[in-house]
C-alpha cells in the first residue's frame, strides 16, 4: 500500500474504491548472489514509504549489528527474515512483500542467487507474470544469471525486465551498460522464449532509477523500475485459451445437489455450454454455475466456481471439464522436460508419484533424453540428472490423464514428482507432448489365464524375493527353499542375480542408474513367471528401497513375499566366498553394495532371516511354513 | 479480475484442495479478523454445503472476555462445529502472564496447547489465518506448510512449490498447516471486511474502555485478574485494538476511529505495523522465527 495517496486523509471512501479496481502483479527478482536482489526490493519498499517507523528502526538497528553496508542501512535485511539468512548474509528461500502503487498492487517473490537453492527460486518464478533479473555491472553475465533466466523462460514468463545493477561501482559507465545488454539479448535470443527483454541501468543501493530517475546516468532515456512496474502489459492469456476446469472436489451436500469445484484454468463458461468430462470424452451440459454463495451466468479462468450438469454423469477429483468443441487430450506416456530438485539423483527406471492440477498418478521415468547446460545451452548425453539440473526426459503414467503442453496451457502443463517415500517435492515438469506408441500397442487378451494356468499345477503363484548383501546367504537359502517345494510337488523358476547378468542384463554395470534398470528387468521378467503360474523364487542384492517397492507393486498384493536375508555387513566380508569384499575393500570394485554403494534395509519385510543364529536350512522351512499359511 | 477477487479465489481454491486431499483437516480460529476473513471464505468455498471441518480455539483463559462472546455467538449463529480447547496442565498450574512472562504463558496456554489438541484429535491438517505481511519469517513460509511429528518447522528445508500444485502427502503422525491468506496484506483483509460486511468483535471499533498505562502499552482492564499496580487507577480512554490475543499481551491504541472507513484511514496513516503492539513479537530476535520451529501458529 502506498502510504502518500491524497485521497486516503481527505476521502477514504474514494480511495477505498480505486483501490479496490487495482490490478494484481506478481514478479520475482532473480540472478546471481550478491547482483543486489534483496537490497532492490528493500529500496523500492523504503521509496515508495512502505516501511513503517517501527521497522525502520529496527531495520536501523539490525544494520549497525548485521549489516553489510557499514553504518549505511542494509536493505537487504527487510526481506531476509529468517535466522541463518541474516547470520550467514546469503537468501535461502524466497520471500513474498506486497507494496502497491497508484495503479496496481504487487507481489513480489526475492529468490535467493545461490546455486544449491534453485528449487526455491523455481518456487517464486513459478506463479510470475514477469522476472526482474539482476546483472552485477562488475562481473556481467554469470551462469547463475543464465540458469535463472532459463528457468523463468522455461516456466513461461513472456517479460523480463534485465536490471544492470551497481553502476555506481563502475562510474555509470555507459559502456559497460551497453556491452552487457549486447551479451544478454544475444544469450535470450539463442536459449530463451522471452517476448520483451527491457534493459534499465540502475544501482539499488543508491536509488538510482529505482523510484526516480537518476541524474547519475544522464544517456539513460527509459523508464525507472517503478514506472515499468506500473506499465508493463500483462494481459490474462488464460481469459483466450479454451475451457479447463480440473474438478478438485465434489460437493455433495445433500441427495438433490451435486456440484463439482474447481478454479477455472483456462477460458469461461455459460450456463447451457456443452462440456466434455476428460478423461473418459463423456459429454454433458452446463446447468448452473456458483461463485461464493450465488448464482452467476458466465464464469472466466481465475474464478473458484462449482458447477451442476444437467445429468447424473459420473465425475470426480481429477476429471477435468472441457469445451467440448476444444478439448484436450489425453494419454499416459509423455515427452517432459523436468527441472530436478533433490540432493538423491533423478534415476531413469524409477517411478515417482506424479501430481498435476488435480490428477495424481504413479510415474516411471523413461529414458533421458539429454540434459542441458544451461551456461552453454549444449545438450548433454546424460544417465541421470543431478540436483538443479535440466533435462529432457520421457515419462509414463499408471493410468491416462487429460493434458495441454505446457506451452499451451500452463495448468494442464504443469507437474511436480513426489518421493513415494519421504513425500517432498523432488522435481518439478512440463509436457511437452503426448508420446503416441501407447496408443499403437494395445494389450492382447488371452483366453488362458493365470489362474488358470496356476489352477493346472494345484498351487497359488508366489514371488519370493531375496534381499541382503552379497555373501548373506541369500543363493544358499533359495537353492534349499527351490528343492523343498520341488519335491513338494510345486512348479518353481529360481531367478539369481548373478545367472541373470550373464544373459538378459550383461549389458548393465553397476552404477545407481543400471542396477535400477537391473531391477526393474528382473521384476518384469519375475511378472511373467507368475503369469504362467509359477512359484517364482528371485535372488539378488536389490539395495534400494524403492526397486524394491517396485518389484512389490508389478504383482498382486499378496504374491509378493519379501525375504530379507540379515546378515551384518562384517559377518558377509569375513565369509567373502567369493572374494569380492577383499576386492571392493583395495577399491578394484567400484560402487560394491555395503563397502562403496548404500544398502537401504527392507523396513517391512514379510521375512527377516538373521542368518547369525539361523541355518540356511531352518530359514528354508520358515518360509514354506509362512508360505503354507 | 480485480486483486481481491483473485485472492479470494486463490483462498477458496486452497481450502478445497485441503478438504480434497486431508484425512481429517481442522481450522484454527484465533476469533481475530483473519480468522473471521477465513472463516466467511469457508462458507464461500463448500456453499451450499456446510464447513466440512470443524474449528477450534486454542484458549489460553486470558483472552478479552468480549473474543469468547463473539466466538461463542458466531458458532451458535453459523452453526458450526467449535472445538475449544484449553492446555489442562497450563489450567492445573495457574499459568498467568503476569506471574510467569509472556513468553512462557504464550509458549504453555498456545504453543503446548495447540500441539496437544493437534495430537489430541489427530488433526493432519490444520488452516492459519497467517498472512506474509505480518512479520519476516512468515514472509518465507509456504502456503502448505510442513510439520514434522514433533510439530517442528524445518524454515531452512520446505517443500518447493510449483505454480498453484500443493503436495499435500505425509506420513502418518505428520501434520500440513496451511494458510489460504498468505498473499493478503492488512489492507487486504479490512477491505474484504468492509466490503462483505464481516462480522467482527467489536474491539476493533474504538469505544471508552477502562486502561491502565503501562510504559507506554495501553492495557485494559478486561477483569479482575489485572493486578494494579501501587497507585495505579484505571482510566476510560477512546481506545480499540489493532490485534486480539490474550488481553494482558496486546496494546490498545488511542482511536476515535468506529466505523470500517476510519479503521482503514488510521491504518493506512498510522506510523507504526500491527505487530508492535503484540508484546511476544519483541521477545528477541527471530523471536517469531523460533516460535514456530516450535509449533507456534
């Protein structure tokens, strides 16, 4: 809020009103530690007199113990609020202030420059309409520049308004200003999707062309950070596109009302318009539209309605309602380009949960495309993607969800990766398109099924899955368990992980990202043994939790049978049968499971054997007595 | 679409979006007006259907006696499901501002009490009337805020979240607060007040109360558990209150101010932010930050 409005002491009632008309803008700043992005917005507060004595004072106060400045105020300390950001001077997480002017009313979202907390500035760009990005006139263009102007192109922010800051370090030169604007546009115009790039030299230490314009840079002709802000075109795109709504919830308060709840995505809608529910392509007829507590005739995009149709269709969280004469499509294998966001690599092969909109899913990453360097803009051949990492990536989907590319649609475009486990937020996506050869291959359905195959051989399938660390016993165990239950008349295939790699996965070393892709090879093929009926008896080291699950999930809930052979990792390399710790120990094994790659120890596992106080053979029985049950 | 139309949207769709995915989801009401703002878009946001959660007040015993009316006529009015809950220990042990400081009143009879009554209920979600405006270790919270177990708030490792997507999964034993008015300013709130026509308790309104002066924090006599100190009279002064909390823990302020336009007007004149007159805030530094690692609100 502007505190210098007339209106405000002479006709509170006036002001109230035009205030209320005024539009919201939303931006980031963004760019390299220490180009000034806090101290910007600090300066523009302090300018347009939002900041009150109260914290004035104690912004003075807190400048004297904490500032950087000497005893000049440190702006920057308004918005880093947090503890370890005003002890350590670094922005970690962003941080929303609100301020407004005599036309519109702001928000804005200071992203911290350090590399390690992209994921928080992604965070901030993702809900942008436009991105100051801070260039220090001393060092120019730095790859933290060019990762933060990407990734605001890459989420779809069309304005960016390039602030050349510090000039009073480098006399107002208007040369250097010059050459780092050259740099920058021929940067945008090779990497980014960026429709207007304003370049303004300003210093936000000084104030100079922050508010007002400087006199220190009289060749400067443009507008200052203010009046760009109060100018800057942004029209609602979403208001042209065709009608989305993803349903988020189903009001049902009583046996003659049904409405479906959502926030219009895209485009408006008209009591009597025809409608098609995605995914399904049912069609159905708008019959009344609510916002709040009334009834309206027409709603737009940004509006939180619910709607009734006209018939009893079945619709819920995750449906998304479309013009049924521009819908959208729908399918489940996808071409992504996926921002990664977590310290533990994004691993092709392995699934994540998978939340657009409303629509939530399993998702397997597919191969990986290439990443890209975001200095050079190169595409890298690359295996897995590491921490703030880009790449281009193929996903697919346990079930079919309605889409948009993101570039058509950021709603319906739009995605984050869950960690099935911990639950954060790993990464961040975009669709890019539909990838059609799901559509090509359709399932063919046999007459002879599993059951009845397994019906044949009198016995239930099963998979017994043997986890532990090479030299735990897990081999000796299954070859004793394989015997029992042959001579017990039942029908058995034993998968061992060593017999495996030396047909259908020689191709596969043991990196993270191959001994993912081991196993999920493994679980297809263990898939297809209990097809046919089978007892299917699987060995291998399968360290991480999540192949693992994986595994678990491919068959039904109660044929899998999870053994976890517990050997401590000192009695498995003093045994070293095969001698292979000794080996992994002088280093001649790289990433050997327990010495040089992590074991990650079955939290539920239907079977622990410790094989310290059990024999191979007592563990054999054990389990056929938990099998018989 | 105008900035409040679009901030109440974004409030209506959290909330919905919370009721969609949460087990057992509650509202924290404070009484204060942004628990009253929350509140009237709950009744927007699940029309015509009634609040699909029930509220609670975390109440210390020493809040101004006018908040419980309000709160016990707002309940009865909207027919809601009101959830009042008291921390027993703090109640056995007479924990009094006065006598034990603010700090450790406001840390038994809130913080404790809140923790309790979450794990009480086994609430996974709980909505905050907290806005980023009010102080600065708010302004780094997310609108899906997570807590862990022990209700603990890890400020420097939160969720990033992407556009207008929450990821709303935990385990079990974990808890999400979520704040649907995080985007809203002060000015925000009394507008939207103003222009719904919000109940409110009239404490805001200024009217003749009976005050003590205290270095220069107008308290009022609410009841006769305020000690008066040696020669201390109360005096009726003109006064209202900028925040509501436990009535010997918030400053009144000198107003003449009784209708919704003359708030706004002194409020946007006013030299000083609404939080100076909460006494907990000045506790130390990062006092707020602390707090809610704790589970403060």
């Amino acid at each position: 809020m502007s505190h210098t409005s007339e209106l405000i002491s002479t006709d509170i009632d006036l002001y109230l009103k035009t205030h209320q008309e005024k539009s919201l803008l939303r931006f980031i700043t963004c760019g390299s530690v220490d180009d000034g992005k806090s101290t910007l917005i600090g300066r523009m507060l302090y300018e347009s007199h939002m900041l009150l004595d109260d914290q004035l004072s104690l912004l003075e106060s807190d400048s004297k113990k904490l500032g950087t400045q000497g005893s000049e105020i440190d702006f920057a300390l308004l918005v880093d609020g947090l503890a370890a950001e005003r002890e350590q001077g670094i922005t970690i997480d962003v941080a929303y202030r609100f301020f407004s002017t005599d036309k519109r009313k702001y928000i804005v979202a200071d992203t911290p420059g350090h590399e390690e907390y992209t994921r928080n500035m992604a965070t901030g760009a993702s809900t942008a309409d436009i991105a100051i990005i801070l260039v220090d006139a001393q060092h120019g263009i730095l790859t933290q520049t060019r990762r933060h102007s990407f990734i605001t192109s890459m989420v779809g922010v069309k304005k960016v308004l390039l602030a050349v800051n510090k000039l009073d370090l480098v006399n107002y030169s208007e040369e250097v200003y010059d050459k780092i604007v050259k740099e920058y546009n021929k940067f945008a115009s090779n990497a980014l999707d960026i429709e207007e790039i304003t370049p303004i030299p300003i210093s936000a230490l000084m104030g100079d062309n922050v508010v007002n314009k400087s006199t220190n840079t009289p060749w400067y002709k443009g507008q200052t950070i203010m009046q760009y802000l109060e100018n800057v075109e942004i029209s609602n795109k979403n208001l042209d596109k065709p009608f989305r709504i993803p349903v988020q919830w189903v009001n049902r308060p009583s046996s003659d009302f049904r409405g479906f709840s959502g926030l219009i995505a895209s485009g408006s809608i008209r009591v009597g318009d025809k409608v098609k529910i995605i995914p399904g392509g049912q069609s159905s007829t708008i019959e009344t539209i609510i916002t709040g507590d009334r009834e309206v005739i027409k709603a737009s995009a940004g509006e939180s309605i619910t709607i009734t149709l006209d018939d009893q269709i079945d619709v819920s969280r995750g449906d998304i309602l479309v013009d049924k004469k521009n819908p959208c499509s729908e399918a489940d294998q996808f071409q992504t380009r996926i921002l990664w966001m977590h310290d533990d690599p994004m691993m092709p092969g392995r699934q994540y949960l998978f939340k657009s909109n409303t629509q939530s899913a399993l998702l397997t990453l597919g191969k990986l495309k290439h990443r890209i360097d975001v200095n050079t803009l190169d595409n890298l051949p690359a295996k897995i993607l590491e921490m703030n990492e880009i790449g281009i990536c193929n996903i697919s989907l346990d079930r079919q969800i309605a889409f948009d590319s993101y570039d058509n649609n950021q709603t319906m475009g739009g995605f984050i990766l869950i960690d099935k486990f911990s639950n954060n937020t790993i990464g961040m996506g975009l669709i890019d398109f539909a990838l059609r050869r799901s559509d090509n291959i359709h399932w063919q359905k046999m007459d002879i099924s599993k059951e009845s195959r397994a019906q044949q051989k009198l016995q239930i399938p099963k998979l017994i899955w043997f986890t532990g660390l090479s030299g735990s016993g897990k081999s000796s165990i299954a070859n004793i368990l394989e015997k029992k239950l042959h001579s017990l008349g039942k029908h058995t295939i034993t998968l061992d992980g060593d017999n495996i790699r030396h047909g259908i996965n020689r191709d596969l070393g043991f990196n993270e990202a191959d001994r993912v892709e081991n196993i999920r090879r493994v679980g297809e093929i263990a898939k297809l043994m209990l097809e046919g009926g089978l007892i299917c008896i699987a060995s291998f080291i399968s360290p991480f939790e999540s192949e693992r699950h994986m595994a678990r999930t491919l068959v039904s809930e109660n044929e899998f049978i999870e053994v976890f052979v517990d050997t401590p990792l000192h009695v498995c390399e003093k045994r070293d049968v095969k001698g292979l710790y000794a080996k992994a120990r002088s280093g001649e094994i790289p990433n050997f499971t327990g010495i040089s790659s992590p074991f990650e120890e079955p939290l539920n596992p239907e079977i622990r054997i410790d094989t310290t106080v059990t024999s191979a053979e007592d563990a054999a029985n054990q389990i056929i007595e938990y099998f018989s049950k | 679409m105008n900035h409040l139309a679009t901030l109440e949207a974004e409030a209506i769709h959290i909330m919905r979006e919370v009721v969609a995915s949460a087990e057992n989801p509650v509202m924290l009401y404070s009484v204060g007006k942004d628990s009253s703002v929350m509140l009237h878009l709950a009744k927007k946001a699940f029309f015509p259907g009634k609040i699909p959660f029930p509220l609670m007040h975390i109440d210390t015993m020493w809040k101004f006696s006018e908040m419980i009316q309000f709160r016990d006529k707002t309940a009865k009015d909207l027919d809601l499901d009101l959830i009042v809950h008291i921390n027993p220990e703090g109640k056995k042990l007479g924990i009094n501002p006065f006598i034990h400081g603010s700090s450790k009143h406001t840390n038994i009879m809130k913080t404790e009490g809140l923790k309790q009554a979450m794990d009480k209920y086994k609430f996974d979600v709980a909505f905050g009337g907290a806005r980023r405006d009010e102080e600065k270790s708010r302004a780094k919270e997310r609108i899906f805020s997570f807590r862990t177990s022990e209700h603990r708030w890890d400020p420097k490792n939160q969720r990033p979240e992407l556009w207008n997507i929450f990821n709303s999964n935990i385990n079990k034993g974990e808890s999400i607060r979520v704040f649907p008015l995080s985007n809203w300013t002060e000015l925000d709130i009394w507008q939207y007040i103003h222009l719904e026509n919000i109940p409110i308790v009239p404490l805001y309104f200024s009217k003749e109360r009976p005050i003590v002066d205290r270095d220069g924090t107008l308290i009022l006599v609410d009841d006769d558990r305020l000690p008066l100190l040696n020669g201390e009279i109360p005096l009726l002064k003109s006064v209202r209150f900028r925040t509501l909390g436990c009535y010997p823990l918030s400053g009144a302020v000198e107003s003449k101010a009784n209708s919704l336009p003359e708030i706004i007007q002194e409020m946007l004149m006013t030299t000083t932010s609404e939080r100076q007159d909460r006494i907990i805030d000045h506790d130390g530094n990062a006092s707020m930050e602390k707090k809610k690692q704790e589970g403060y609100f």
